[in-house]
C-alpha cells in the first residue's frame, strides 16, 4: 500500500518537474532594476523576451543581448511606400548585437527590437528584429525604468512612435 502511494507521488512530482521546465523559456537573476536573462535553447527569443516583460510587468525599460541563433527573420521598412518587407535566414549565426526597447501600446506591453547577426564568412545581415530560435546560447540583460512610457501610431510615417 505504502510503495504505491510512493509511486504515485513520484509520477506526480515528475510531471510537475516537467510540466515547469517546459513552459520555462528562460531563467533570471536580478540585479536592483536589471535582470540577466538566459533564453533556453531552441526557444524564440521575441516569445520569451515578450514573456519576461509581462511577468515582471516592465512598462519602460531597454534590452541588450548576444547569442547564437540558427533561424531569424528582420523586417525592413520602405517609407516611401510605407511597407514591411519580411525575410527569414535559416542558417547558424552569432547575435553580435541585439538592442531593444520596452514600452507600452494600449495598455499593452510592446518590445522593440534590432539585431546584428554575423554569419560563417564572417559578414553580418542586420535589421529589425521580428523572431529568431536559439541555437547554442542567448544571454540577455534588461534594465526596468521606473515608470511607463507610451506609443501611438503615427499615419504620417507609418509607425508607432513615443508617445510624451
Ligand atoms: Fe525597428
């Protein structure tokens, strides 16, 4: 009687173990107003950075980070016809730089994100940043302002610019 209480207790704490480790998409230590963020392999970045921001409830704030990443896609925006234009690089490359907002959009939180990634010749792509997955490592740093700062959508240039 008691040996299968017993196993019944470890299946249930094994699930638990595993049900945590998966809906973690990074671990943290903070640091006062800042917090080093390790993003787990093969997670996306923008999911878990989006992630973060909303737990901690960071309404203002910037994001730097490097790493490694075999899948991103940048965004560019043409003015002129006010358009995005998305391409996705499905190859290893090293996050030299990523530098990053964080505000707030109707009542939502918003991440704003450019990215330097260099590839195995050695050149670098660069752009906005809309997604990437880890491969290999993604060391983060996000420093949280005391306070908020808005955007709204701007129709003369077509994007959501700060709001004061
Ligand atoms: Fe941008």
């Amino acid at each position: 009687m008691k040996k299968s209480i017993l196993i019944v207790l470890c299946i249930t704490v094994s699930f638990l173990a595993n049900a945590q480790s998966n809906s973690k998409l990074y671990t943290y230590k903070q640091f006062g107003n800042k917090y080093v963020i390790s993003i787990q392999n093969h997670a996306e970045i923008t999911k878990a950075i989006t992630a973060f921001v909303e737990e901690q409830d960071i309404k203002a704030g910037t994001i730097v980070g490097m790493g490694a990443v075999n899948e991103a896609t940048l965004r560019f925006f043409d003015p002129a016809t006010k358009e995005f234009v998305d391409k996705t690089f499905s190859e290893q490359m090293e996050i030299t730089n990523l530098t990053g907002n964080i505000s707030q959009k109707d009542g939502k939180h918003y991440v704003h994100m450019h990215v330097t990634l260099g590839r195995n010749d050695y050149t670098a792509l660069a752009g906005h940043f809309l997604t990437a997955k880890i491969n290999g490592a993604g060391e983060f740093v996000i420093e949280s302002f005391d306070g908020a700062v808005d955007r709204y959508h701007d129709e003369d240039t077509g994007l959501n610019l700060y709001k004061f």
